[in-house]
C-alpha cells in the first residue's frame, strides 16, 4: 500500500514538472509570436512610409 502511495507522488510530480514545462515553453513561444507580429506591423509601418510609389 504504502509503495503505491510513493509511486503515485513521483507520478504526480513528473507531470506536475512536465506542466510547467510546457507552460514555460507556451508563454516563450507567445513571446516570440509577439515579437514576429510586431515586426510584422513595423515593416509594414516602413513600407507605406519610406516607398512612396
């Protein structure tokens, strides 16, 4: 009994890891999305401005 207790505790703190791991990953990705989106508007800020055609 007191075995499956121990083992259910590394299990739930594995995934209690892995979750957090994935939120990290989750939140770094949302900042490179971000990023890449705000670059986005400021080429295309500096097209319309720099070329006038």
């Amino acid at each position: 009994m007191n075995a499956k207790i121990i083992h259910n505790g590394n299990v739930i703190k594995i995934i209690k890891m892995n979750v957090t791991r994935t939120i990290d990953v989750i939140k770094n990705n949302k900042e490179i999305i971000d990023v890449t989106e705000s670059v986005k508007k400021t080429r295309n800020v500096f097209e319309k401005t720099s070329c006038p055609k």
